[in-house]
C-alpha cells in the first residue's frame, strides 16, 4: 500500500507571490514569486520606503465555479517596522 502526506507534498509545491510597491513617481509594482521568503530583504525594501504585499501562489483551476467556492488566504500585508 502507497500512503502519502499531502501536507508535505503541499509544502513541496508552494510558492509565494511578492508585490513590491515602489515609492517612485508612476508607483511601479515588482512581483515576485518564491519558495522561501526572504525577509531581510522585505526589510531592506520597507526602509526604503516601499510596500510589501506577500501572498501564497495558487494552483489554476480549470472551473470558474471552484474558484469562486475557494477558500481565500489572508493576505500579509506590512507597510512599516
């Protein structure tokens, strides 16, 4: 019999999306996706004023009616230390 743990397969999978927003004059938006977060830089780029946005990538799915009855995550959001 083959078990497997969904959890770590889950982990294996995930994937983070960033959204950077520069404090310039057009408000430019950086995304982008990772595995690992690195907060240091998060830090870096609140210091200099930025946003962070931070969210966990999901799946696509094929059927607009499951999207709709997804679950949402809770989006972290930090503007200041």
């Amino acid at each position: 019999m083959l078990k497997s743990n969904p959890t770590k397969s889950n982990e294996q999978n995930l994937v983070f999306q960033l959204f950077f927003l520069i404090n310039n004059e057009n408000r430019d938006i950086e995304i982008v996706e990772v595995r690992e977060i690195d907060f240091t830089e998060v830090k870096e780029r609140i210091e200099k004023g930025e946003s962070v946005f931070i969210t966990r990538k999901r799946k696509q799915k094929l059927e607009p009616i499951l999207v709709a009855s997804e679950e949402t995550a809770d989006p972290w959001y930090f503007n200041h230390i």
